[in-house]
C-alpha cells in the first residue's frame, strides 16, 4: 500500500514537473526574439549576430560567405535561412531580417529597398545527359514551356514526348525564368513542379526525356546543360554577356545598411568575398 | 486521509488541464486558420475558389478544385490498396502465422511507422515513380502517390485490425469450429463482423494519416494543377499546396493558403464523420442480423 502510494506520488510529481515545463518552454520560445539587431562595431573587432534570409538560389553562396566571414570575426554570428526571394523581399521591408535575398528583380509592387548586387547567375536549360538535343534556341525553349512544342523530335532529338519539369508558384529561379523566357506566355500548368533546385536536379537526372532549368550553381554531371541561342551555358559565356538567360542576385537592406550588416555587405562586394562567387559557380560583379 | 484527498484533486485537475488543452490547441488552430483564410474566402469568393479549376497566384486566379479532387483521389486510391491488403495481414497474424512468424512480422510492421515520410517520399521518387512510368506518363502521378501512401497506412491498418480480431471471445472462435465450420469459414463469418468496429477505427485513422500527408506526396505526385484524369496524370494534393507556396504568399495568395487549411479541415471533418456513421450503422446491422 505505502509502495503503490508513493509510485502515485512520483506520477503525479513527474505529471507536474512534466506540465510546468511545458508551459515555461513554450512562453521562453515564444518571447524570444526572432531578428537579433546587429550591435554596434566596436573598435578592437566585430561582434554580434547577422541575419539573413530568402532566395534559396543564394543559400548556398550566402552559406559560403558567412562561414568565411565568421571565421574573420570569431565573435560574429551569420544565420543564413532560405525562404525563397519574395521572403527575403518581406522580412528585409518588416525588418524582421538584417538582410534579405532575392535572385530576380524586385516588381514595382514590391517596397523599395535598398538593392546590392551581389553576383550574377545564369539559369542553364538542362536535360537528362543520355538526351540526344544539345542545343535549343530561347524560343523553342520558350514553346516547349508552353506546352507548343511537346515532343523531342520537333526540335532535332529523338520521338519522345517532353516531360516539362518545373518550379513551383514564387520561386525566384521560376521568376526569373518567366521574365527572361516566357515573355507573356505562361508555364504550362501540366509541368511537373519541384520546390527547390535541388529536388528538379533529381528529377531531371532521373526522369528520361525531361527538362527542366536551374541555377548555374547547381549543375553537376548528373544532367545536361543545353547550349541556347547556340551558346553553351558557362560561366564565362555568362559572364562576357553571351548565355541569354542571366539573372541578378541581390542581398537588400531596408535603409543604407550600417554596423555590422554593413562590414557583411562590404565583404561580400570586396575582392575576396567576389572569389567566393566565382568559386560556387556564380558570376561576380565588375 | 486528507493526503489521498488533496491527491485525488490534484489528480484530477491535471487530467481535466491536459483533456482542456488538447480542445483548446483544436480550437485555437481552426479559429486561427479561419481568420487567416477569411479575408481570401471574401476576395476570390466561396464559388470561386471550391470550384474554380485554375490556380494561377500571379494572375489572381485561386480555384482549388482540381486539388481538392486530387486528395480525394490519392486518399481513395490508397485505401483500396491498403484495405485488403491490411486485413489480409491481419488475418494471418491472429489467425494463420505461428508464434514465431509473428514474432518477427509485428515488430517489423510496427516499425514502419517509425520511418519519416520524407523517407517514404524519397523512396517513392527513386523506385515507385520510375515503376509506374513504364506504364506510361511522367510517373509523377497519382498512382505513384497512391502506392507510396498504402505503405504509409498499412502499418496503422494492420495492428488495429489484428489488435481488435485478437479481442474477439475465444468462446465464438470455438463455437464457431465445434459446429463444423472450416478455419476460413470461421475467420469470414464469425471473426472479422465480430471485429469490424476495430478494423473500421484503423481504416478511419489511416485514411486521416492519408489525406493529411505532405511531404511525401510532394516528392511523387508531380504538384501539377491539373485536373488528374486518370491514375497516372500528375495532380496537386490540398495539403501540397499549401506546403508548396506558404514561404512564397502575401497577401491574398497567402491568405488564400489558409483557405485551403480551412477546406481541408472542413474535409476531415466530413470524411472521419462519415466513416464513423458508416462504422455505426454497420454495428447495429450486426446486431440485427
């Protein structure tokens, strides 16, 4: 009897610590903050916390930056969150991020912000490496989207119905490619839509007669770039202004950005941080 | 005494707190989804968006038929797979398996359970969708979504069902086999009506696991607004949509990303209270009969 009690006791205590501590982490989350402002640079080294947050197509270069940048400035911490451009868009204008991303240009409904060009990137038309097609001109890319031309042979390669893979609603790459492919002409809605880079390089790899278009930071030997307008889609074509299909990428700041934010900003721009573009694939800025 | 008393009080205010909370957590979710989705439901208007087939954000157009067709569909696709498929199992493991068989066989489907969806979602991507593209299309496609989702609900299907046959009275298993009756026979018609009520609750949950799943659907289904025609057109399940383009919303889009929370709550609703009308009436005729 006295055993069988104190096991209710001890039940009932845990059951209570259980319940009190649920409710002290739920209210510590929820009045923690979630945009940090930056400190002010104090004169013997940089301290503090960045954020940053948007385009999923300059995740990975951001990711980049920042760890170099953090191993400068032991003491200073980057966060850098995907999201998409029109998240980077929002939270730079609500300040709930230091600094936003996008990777096409801000629509004019969209609030003015202050744009820093970070890098250029150009999106490459790809296909499965086994397709015959190795190159298509920016209109017949265009029709293909459209959902015009639907088979292979109508454009040099093999009788085989186009698979049109695609990215969903929102997407930076997806905006991008609209502005500089599409025209007025929408993607068709019977193209398989994939929400990342990633996941449409999976797709396009393991999907035959598929095509679909990325970033040029994700290109890899698992598909194939198509050359367009007769240009093949690399960096230096890119970059001397020849590949059609090239997009800006910006970090954005609400005001003139300062502190902190500013020394980040200032180090991605500089001859070093431009090297990093160039070593992931992107294409720095003059 | 008073010690017990104090106990039973404390006792039982905790139970009632945690029972309140659950409810309030329900309520708070659909009041906020509702609020959030309001605005969207007067913008598009009700017609609109329940029957509108184009879904098109940037253009203003916001019809969720085609993907409220499309979770009906993969929900219903994976239930006819699943259901025999679930019952048969559970039949050989009350009924058929020896000890050893089970032993092995319950633990292994239990742990399926376990398995992250996006687990299922790659593998769905990689094996299931190239399988179905030799049928034809793209593979990306509502069958592909069907089939990943039965071994998702195959696990829930199959333990409640063997749970609930092995809860019927032995007494009616005995009865059954000393008036002749063969091993099949007494499995077709005397236990499974006896454990229907069980095996319709594992149906019911599995069909919510069903419609509410996300990620995995995302990977196999092709996320294409089109109204799927036949088992291997691509389409966009309602819960995928929202999970597509909430980081991309403002504005009415995002608001009308919560409209689609709200249609897929209301859809929920309908479907558990339908099963469990079914499950009710199918009880009472057992009794009558």
């Amino acid at each position: 009897m006295k055993t069988h009690l104190g096991k209710r006791r001890f039940i009932l205590l845990m059951s209570s610590i259980l319940t009190i501590g649920l409710v002290l982490s739920s209210t510590s989350c929820a009045s923690s903050p979630t945009a940090t402002p930056t400190e002010p640079t104090t004169p013997t080294g940089l301290s503090g916390t960045i954020t940053e947050a948007g385009s999923t197509s300059v995740q990975p270069l951001a990711e980049r930056l920042a760890d170099v940048f953090m191993q400068m400035h032991p003491k200073v911490t980057v966060t850098i969150q995907g999201g998409g451009s029109s998240v980077g868009i929002t939270s730079a204008d609500e300040g709930t991020v230091d600094i936003g991303a996008a990777s096409r240009e801000l629509k004019p409904s969209e609030p003015p912000l202050v744009k820093h060009l970070l890098a250029r990137d150009g999106i490459a038309i790809v296909t499965p490496p086994a397709n015959t097609v190795t190159g298509l001109t920016k209109d017949e890319v265009r029709r293909i989207f459209a959902d015009e031309v639907t088979n292979w042979s109508q454009v040099g390669g093999a009788d085989a119905e186009i698979i049109v893979i695609a990215r969903e609603e929102g997407s930076g790459t997806r905006g991008a490619f609209e502005e500089m492919v599409m025209g007025e002409d929408l993607i068709t809605s019977n193209a398989i839509l994939q929400l990342s880079n990633g996941a449409v390089r999976t797709t396009v790899s393991t999907t035959p007669n598929s095509i679909g278009f990325l970033s040029f930071g994700y290109l890899d030997t698992s598909v194939k770039a198509l050359a367009v307008d007769g240009v093949e889609g690399t960096v230096e074509n890119a970059k001397n202004g020849s590949y059609p299909i090239v997009r800006p990428l910006y970090f954005l700041t609400k005001e003139a950005p300062t502190g902190l934010g500013k020394e980040f900003i200032d180090f991605c721009l500089s001859a070093e941080g431009q090297s990093i573009v160039t070593d992931e694939g992107f294409i720095p800025v003059d | 005494m008073a010690s017990h008393v104090v106990i039973d009080r404390t006792a039982k205010l905790v139970v009632i707190i945690c029972a309140s909370a659950s409810f309030v957590v329900l309520g708070a979710i659909f009041v906020f989804t509702l609020r959030e989705g309001m605005p969207a439901f007067q913008e598009i208007g009700l017609s609109n968006f329940l029957f509108g087939t184009e879904w098109r954000p940037g253009l203003g157009m916001f019809g969720i038929l085609p993907m409220t067709v499309g979770s009906l569909l993969v929900t219903l696709g994976s239930m006819v797979l699943a259901i025999p498929v679930g019952i048969a199992c559970a039949i050989l493991l009350a009924e058929v398996a020896s000890f050893r068989v089970r032993r092995i066989l319950r633990p292994a489907i239990e742990l399926l359970v376990g398995i992250p969806s996006v687990v299922y979602g790659l593998v769905g991507m990689m094996l299931i969708v190239p399988l179905v593209r030799e049928i034809g299309g793209t593979g990306f496609s509502v069958l592909s979504a069907s089939l990943v989702l039965m071994a998702m609900v195959l696990p829930t299907i199959i333990s409640i069902s063997e749970d609930s046959l092995r809860a019927v009275p032995k007494g009616y298993k005995e009865a059954a086999l000393a008036m002749g009756a063969t091993q099949w026979q007494m499995i077709w018609h005397v236990q499974l009506p006896a454990a229907r009520s069980g095996i319709v609750a594992g149906i019911v949950l599995g069909m919510g696991r069903a419609i509410g799943e996300t990620m995995a659907m995302i990977m196999v289904i092709g996320n294409a607004v089109v109204m799927p025609t036949s088992p291997l057109s691509p389409a966009r399940t309602l819960t995928g949509n929202i999970a597509a383009e909430i980081m991309y919303a403002a504005g009415t889009h995002r608001s009308a990303l919560f409209a689609t929370g709200v249609v897929l709550f209301l859809l929920i609703l309908v479907l558990n209270t339908v099963a469990t009308f079914a499950l009710k009436r199918g009880i009472r005729s057992q009794h009558v009969a």
